[in-house]
C-alpha cells in the first residue's frame, strides 16, 4: 500500500515533468552554491541605459507600464510590476506572470507570451480588482498563486489564476486571510508554504484538502504555523491555526501563543528539502530545511560590514541552486546568494533609487532572467512608470 506522501509525490511528479526551473524553484538541482563563487564577475554598462550587466550578458525592456506590450494589441502592462513567475508554452515558448502591487483594488496579474525564439506575441490580464498583489508563487499544475497584501490586514486573499488566460481566477480563502506575501511549493510533501508581510508575521504552511490528478484542492485544506521548541539548532513545531478565516476576528498570527514572529516575510523559494525566505525589517535570508525540520540563518546584513545586499525582497532559485534575492532599495540590484551566504550582484538598474527590483524569474530553458523595476524613474510619483526587464547571458546550467 502506497502511504499519503508516496501518493503526492506521484501526482506531482506526473504534474511537473515539463516545468520551467523558475516554476520548480530549480527543484532538480542540488543545493551546491558553495560549490562556486555566486556573481558572475564585475557589472558594467550594458545595451540597456541604466542597467549593469556582467561581461557575456544582454537586457532588453519588454514591457512598460501604461505602455501597449504587443504592437497594434489594446492590452496595457499593468503599473507597479511585483512578483513574477515563467510557466512553459506551446511549441517551445513561454509565458511571463507579474503581479500588480496597486491599492485601491486596482491590483491583479498579467501575462506575456514568448515564443520559442523570444518574440512577444500576446499580453493579457488574468487577473483584475484585487489589492496591492506583492509576491505569490507558482504551482507545479502550472497556476500562478497571486498574493493579496493590503493594507487592512484582515483580508488578504490568495488567488489561483491561469498564466494562459483560459481560465478565471479563484479565491482560496482556505490558505488564510492576512498580508500574504508569497508562497512555494513543496515537491517533496505536496505542502505550500507562505510569508507574511508584517513586522511580527508567520511563517505559514498548508496542507492540502487532496491532490487529485496532480492537481491540488486549495478550496480544503489544514492552515499551520511554525512555532517554537525549545531544541537547538531551532526547529520548527507545526501548529494549526484555529480560525483561518477570521470568523471570530482575531487575525491568523495572534491565533497562537507560541508562534515564530518573523520580521517582514517576503520573497519565498523551495528546491530539494529546503525552503529559502526573506524578512525585510531585519535583512536576512533564511534556510529551512524541511527534511530535517531545522531553521537557520543564511545570510544576515547585520553580521556582514559593509553588506551589499541589503531590502531584501522577491527570491528565486538558479540551476546551481543559488538563492537570487531582488532588492527592495538598496543598491537596486538582483544579488546572489550560495550556500556558504557569500553574495555577489547579478544584475543593477541606475538611477532609479526610490524603485525595487520584483519578480526575478528564469525562462524554462534557463537562458533568460525576467524581473521588473516597480516604480521606474519616477519612483511612485507618477505610478505608471514600472519597467520590466529580460536579461540573457550565459548563465551557468
């Protein structure tokens, strides 16, 4: 008899087979960044004005915010551009997702399609009037899962969209209601784990009501935060969070006495038992290792004199197992983190300050690296001037 977690692994398996590293959170690849330097040397000026590439690299903008994406199409890039993800596409193209980080319920996604040779041949919203959707993460059934931050904090909704535009998007209240950052997926268990933008957030993990046909049920499930044992190095004790709804009004992260406060949760990544988080307020990067059930600390701005990756924001996962953290300020720059917490810059966009760079993700082959500057230029003034970007080089795979 198969137990539950052989019977989730079989169902995402037949699931992931065709997914994009970026989608898997490069779940096939060892966690072995300490096998080399992070960075792929010094940046200099590239073809894009304002954007440092290293040696060997390439960028373009593929789209701009208020600014029509496919020629002679009505379809407009959303402003304030936020978490991304790539999911692959007929006949070898691709598909990039970005959430809309506006108030006011003026938030959503929207999509880009690629095909095989990288030309943009469609945009489209897949979703419209939600609130301030900051980061999310997609699924290996291919969804993206676009996270509601908003400022009222007792309704912040997960939404299940369709990156191909085939299918509306749906609420899943079961996940929770608070100020969802992000979220990953894990291969291994079938569990999503999220983040929570509050200075004294969750770390949050849901089970799943079921899988059927590798395809999980978001509409049931158990909502469980990580709490405190009194065992060292610090390990984690799942609890469930009494009222995931807020039918009693008390909000998800004061459910429970024991829980984990977190400093500003953002960006999330899992590849091969380990989970990758930000917090903001305290600037570190944390390891979780789900097979072992211990958390640590691998990169801290505060231990590091000097720290050039500092507003730690969205994360994503290279083939080598690199943790690519996006910068919410500081130096506006994608930097990448290996296992030993060594950093070095990927990519930097100038002149944009009062910016941050969002949703890093790679094309399915690999070969390219999506990511946005939120606010461009005009750093929120005008709301309309997000840009995002697509940089192509010879990433290590």
């Amino acid at each position: 008899m198969f137990s539950r977690r052989q019977v989730l692994q079989q169902a995402l398996a037949a699931s992931a087979g065709m997914l994009s590293t970026t989608v898997l959170g490069s779940a096939g690849a060892a966690h072995s960044g300490s096998a080399s330097a992070p960075g792929y040397g010094p940046l200099k000026p590239s073809n894009v004005p304002g954007l440092l590439l290293p040696d060997g690299f390439s960028g373009r903008i593929v789209a701009r915010s208020q600014h029509v994406v496919v020629p002679g199409s009505e379809f407009v890039w959303h402003s304030a551009p936020d978490g991304g993800a790539c999911f692959p596409a007929d006949n070898g193209g691709w598909i990039y997702v970005s959430n809309s980080e506006l108030r006011n319920n003026r938030g959503g996604a929207s999509s880009i399609r690629f095909d095989r040779d990288g030309t943009i041949v469609d945009a489209y919203s897949i979703l419209r009037g939600t609130e301030r959707n900051c980061a999310g993460g997609a699924t290996p059934w291919q969804t993206w899962l676009s996270c509601e931050e908003p400022e009222y904090e007792f309704a912040g909704l997960v939404y299940e969209c369709d990156p191909y535009g085939k299918v509306g998007a749906q609420p899943r209240p079961a996940m929770g209601m608070f100020c969802h950052e992000a979220v990953a997926v894990d291969l291994r268990t079938g569990y999503l784990y999220m983040t929570e933008d509050v200075p004294d957030g969750c770390l949050y993990r849901f089970k799943p009501g079921g899988y059927s046909r590798g395809r999980a049920d978001l509409d049931h499930g158990i909502l469980e935060a990580a709490c405190e044992t009194s065992t060292s190095p610090r390990s984690i004790h799942w609890r469930a969070i009494p009222d995931p709804t807020l039918g009693k009004g008390t909000a998800t992260r004061y459910q429970l006495d024991d829980v984990i406060r977190f400093a500003g949760g953002e960006g999330i990544a899992w590849q091969n038992d380990s989970l990758f988080f930000t917090t903001k307020n305290d600037n570190r990067l944390w390891h979780y290792r789900t097979d072992i059930n211990q958390l640590s600390i691998l990169y801290s701005a505060h231990r590091k004199p000097n720290a050039e990756l500092r507003g730690v924001d969205n994360v994503t996962i290279d083939a080598l197992g690199q943790v690519l953290v996006a910068e919410d300020g500081g130096n506006m720059q994608i930097v990448m983190v290996n296992s030993e917490g060594k950093t070095a810059p990927l990519i930097q966009i100038l002149d944009q300050e009062d910016s941050e760079v969002a949703g890093p993700a790679f094309s399915p082959n690999g070969d390219r690296l999506y990511f946005s500057s939120q606010w461009g230029h005009s750093g929120g003034l005008s709301g309309n001037d997000g840009l995002t970007y697509e940089i192509s080089g010879p990433f290590r795979r």
